[in-house]
C-alpha cells in the first residue's frame, strides 16, 4: 500500500517554502498500484500557470534512461550491435582523419553506456553553431580533452548518434509510451524551465539543455519530454518485466562501473535515492530537477519532478533539489514500511 502523502510531505514542504516552483511525485508498485501528488506552479514567469498532474516535464537526463539505454539495450538484443564492440561498428567515421587510431575510436558501447571512458563531462558543442547536421560532425571528429572516468553527456551524444546511424531514423522515430516524447503533442501543457540568455527566453515546451536544442532537440543526453503518469507506466514496466526483457533487465541491475550500471546509477551511501532504499535498486537524476528510482527490492519504483530551475539555476534555491531528492527517498521508504510493505 502507498502512503503518497507522506511520501510527499519533504516535496510539499519545499514548494511551500519557496525552494522550487512546482513538485510532483508519483509513485507505483509492481502489482500496478500507483499515486501522485503534486504541488505549486509549472510557471511563475511571465505569468503564473499552476501544476497539473497533465504537465509534460522537460526530463533532462532522464533521456539517458528512459529512451537512449533501452534503445541500444534492444539494438544489441537484436543482434545489431555488441555491447564490448566499439562505436565505430555503428559510427565508422568516428575521429576518421585521425590515422594513428584515436582513442576516441576504442570506445565501446558498454563503456559508454556505464560512463567508463575517458571523455569529458560536458562541453558547451551549441557555441559551434546551431546546425544539428554539422554539429553531429562536429562531436565526431573533435579531439576531445580526455581524463579520469567521469559521468558524461558525450558517452550519450555519441550513443545517439550510433542509434540514428543504426536505425536511419531520428530518436523520436522509435517507439514510446504514452505521455513521453521529444516533446510536448501540440497544445499541451508544459512546465516552463529557464530563462535562457542564449535563445532570449524563458523556456517552456522547447528543450532546456543547449546542446540538445543546437543538435536538433532529440540528442542521446536530453531532449525527453513527459508526464507523470509516461514516466511511471515506464518504470512500472521494469518492475513487473512488461517493459524490458530479461537481458535489459539485467544489464540495468548488474554494476559495471563502480556505482554505475548500463545507463543508471545503483544505490550507495549518499546517493540522490536516499539511504533507506534496498541495495537492489537503481535511479537517475535530470538537470531541470527531475528523477526516478526504481527499487526492484521492495517492488516499487517514485518519480520526483520539479522545475527547480525556474525562472534560473543561479542562487541557493536550485540547489535545495540536492537535499529533497535523498530526502524523498528516505520518506517512500517509511511511508512504505507504515503502509505494511516490506521492510
């Protein structure tokens, strides 16, 4: 049984002091029971617009999860690719002027997928231009400053890139669920994320990530858009197997860098999850304030997703969502255990 309320009660109290416009948390159980509650604004610039349980949510990073590990999960399932191969199987022009053999060219889809290379975290690519064509060419043939293993938005890019290549189609081309997109259907209502002094505006429907919007909106890091009930009928689907096989199930579980598996973050001491979840479960966070844990343990899985930062990420505010996420862990966890779950 879910307690939603007191699930949500750190989220609540967040809105209400101000720390972030608008909050949803949604939570659902393997068996298909499910609650959202959901608090504040989608908007409070230029004119306010309170938070329905309708408003799509630019996901950020959670486009690495939902759409772009699944997706080279399933290619490689197929047969298509093999997960220690490098990308040059799917990408073979990849640093192609570099005849000695870049290191670049060594990658795997694996590597890349647990964010076990050498390439940087995140570069600003938007400032080479806004043609998503050139700009694709752009990442594949830059010498890139390379260093220790970090968590990477390039891993992702270029994992993009060998699925377009792979497929001859854009992302938004493959198969979705309901209430997920790259981007909001027309018409519907979105969640307003930054002003952003780059395009001159306040965000609202239109990707907040800068290399995403240069690349042409869908990119392998960000550009996911969704509701709350796409993102929990999306991870209800890893809970009771409806929505993975076995092998992309076991991918998503199995460590293989550190804390990190294929795509996800697996729970440790201080993570975003919070400390009171079981060791069997995974999650993710986005930049504009969203997140999603899936806790295979306990058989149930929570979506928190803000618009932290709305009107802008400067300022103590945005960075209260650092604080709420574990702190929203923590309180599922107890609202679980004094509904009568598992402990």
């Amino acid at each position: 049984m879910i307690d939603i309320d007191a699930a949500f009660a750190p989220a609540a109290a967040a809105v209400a002091g101000g720390l972030v416009p608008g909050a949803t948390l949604g939570m659902v159980t393997a068996g298909g029971e499910r609650a959202v509650r959901l608090a504040g604004h989608a908007a409070v610039v230029p004119a306010p617009d309170m938070l329905t349980a309708d408003h799509w949510f630019d996901l950020a990073s959670l486009t690495k999860v939902i759409a772009t590990t699944p997706m080279i999960l399933a290619l490689a399932g197929q047969g298509r690719i093999d997960l220690d191969r490098p990308l040059t199987d799917a990408i073979p022009d990849l640093r192609q002027y570099d005849v000695a053999g870049a290191v670049e060219r060594t990658l795997t889809f694996r590597a890349c997928l647990a964010h076990a290379t050498p390439l940087p975290a995140v570069e600003p690519i938007y400032t080479h231009g806004d043609d998503p064509a050139r700009l694709r060419a752009f990442v594949l043939q830059r010498e890139w400053r390379l260093g220790p293993a970090v968590y990477s938005d390039i891993n992702f890019i270029l994992l993009g890139i060998a699925i377009e290549r792979l497929t001859g189609a854009p992302l938004s081309a493959w198969p979705l669920g309901e209430g997920l997109g790259y981007g909001p259907p027309p018409g519907a209502p979105a969640v307003a994320t930054e002003y952003c002094p780059w395009r001159g505006r306040i965000l609202k429907g239109e990707v907040h990530d800068e290399n995403a919007a240069a690349l042409g909106g869908e990119a392998g890091h960000a550009g996911l858009f969704g509701t709350i009930a796409g993102v929990l009928d999306f991870a209800r689907g890893l809970l009771d197997g409806s929505g993975a096989s076995p092998a992309i199930l076991a991918a998503i579980r199995e460590r293989a860098n550190g804390n990190r598996t294929c795509g996800w973050d697996a729970a440790h001491s201080g993570w975003p999850g919070g400390d009171a979840c079981s060791v069997d479960t995974i999650g993710h966070t986005g930049f504009t304030g969203t997140g999603l844990w899936v806790d295979f343990g306990r058989g149930v899985a929570w979506a928190l997703l803000t618009n932290r930062v709305h009107p802008t990420r400067h300022g103590g505010a945005a960075a209260s969502i650092f604080a709420l996420r574990p702190a929203t862990g923590d309180a599922v966890a107890a609202s679980i255990r004094r509904a009568g779950s598992a402990p």
